[in-house]
C-alpha cells in the first residue's frame, strides 16, 4: 500500500494537486474523497475531473442535492479509448445503507470509469475493499494537508 502526504497552499494548488493525482489513475477506480465540511474535497475532484479531460473546474460542483454528477469527455462521445468517464458521488445527505443501496452503486462500480465518492467512509461496508482514500484537512484558511493511501 503506498502512501502520499501533500501540502496546499491555495484552492488552484488544491485543484492543481487533483489533475497531477488524475494522471495516476487506474482506468477503472474508486476514490473516497473524505474530510470535514469545508475541508476541499470538492475542490480536489474538480482538479481530479479536469485531468481526466471530463470537465472543466467550473463545471464541477458537489453532487450534495442531486447524489450524482456523471461527466462524460466529448472525446467519449466519438468512442475514444483513452476517455475517461468521472461519476461524482456525494453520500453526505443519506443515513442508512438502505438508502444508499437504492443509488445503484453496484452498477457504476461495474464500469470503465473513475468513481469519486465524497462522505463514502460512512459505509464502508458498501464500497469495493480495492480503492483508494484521500483525506483532506483544513490547515488554515486555504491551506490543506491531502492525504493519498493507494490501496
């Protein structure tokens, strides 16, 4: 298990940070974007979408209400290989495994994508054992300690 302890500095360090730990991406993963309110994970996914040629950051926004953001690369549309599809999940507004079982995660974790899920260390039991956590932590205002455990 390899583990990456990252600084920033500013929320373009923290979106910057997010498309170099794009490129490090297998094509299939799951990633656990877990932190506090207000810690960037957000932030972070809107770098993680950009380097996946998914979005732009500004098109990138927390899936909180909806549950799910899927980004799909124009490139994919014309049947590119190299595309990648981003699925942006954020369990933060569910409470029960029932709940989040009626999401169909099962479905998208089945995929050629990449599956960033904000809040999804509340139900561990319900993701893949194979994934990789990154922990945000508010060290001052803009400042942020990122934490990267690939599993």
């Amino acid at each position: 298990m390899k583990s990456q302890i990252f600084h920033t500095e500013t929320e373009e360090e923290t979106i910057a940070l997010g498309e170099k730990l794009a490129a490090e991406l297998p094509a299939t993963a799951v990633v656990l974007l877990i932190g506090q309110l207000g810690a960037g994970k957000t932030t972070l996914a809107k770098g993680i979408v950009k380097g996946l040629g998914a979005a732009q950051p500004e098109d990138v926004s927390s899936p909180t209400f909806t549950l799910i953001h899927e980004y799909i690369p124009l490139a994919h549309a014309r049947g590119s290989e190299t595309a990648r599809v981003v699925y942006h999940i954020d369990l933060y507004r569910l409470d029960t495994a029932a709940q989040v079982a009626t999401l169909g995660l099962d479905e998208i974790f089945d995929r050629r994508a990449v599956v960033l899920i904000e809040w999804g260390e509340r139900f561990p039991e319900l993701l893949p054992d194979h994934r990789i956590e990154i922990k945000l932590r508010a060290t001052r205002e803009d400042s942020r300690e990122i934490a990267v455990q690939w599993s």
